[in-house]
C-alpha cells in the first residue's frame, strides 16, 4: 500500500467516524449537527 493510499483509507475511517459520530448526536439531539455548522461557520 502506498503513503496515498494508506492516506486515503486513513481520512476514509475518520470520516467514517464522523458520520456515525453525527448520527449518534442526531439520535440524542436534532440540533447538535445544526450547532457544529454553526460553530464552524463563525
């Protein structure tokens, strides 16, 4: 595997992450992906 391509899969498992991450939150609270665009976009 190159350095890319261990690159790649490694921002792959973080986005991953992320995004059930995400999901979790959405679950307890439907405003908290809302708060995180919020707080990314100041």
């Amino acid at each position: 595997m190159t350095l890319d391509g261990e690159r790649d899969l490694s921002l792959g498992s973080v986005l991953l992450s992320l995004k059930e991450y995400s999901a979790n939150l959405l679950c307890i609270d439907p405003f908290a992906l809302y708060r995180i665009h919020v707080n990314y976009l100041q």
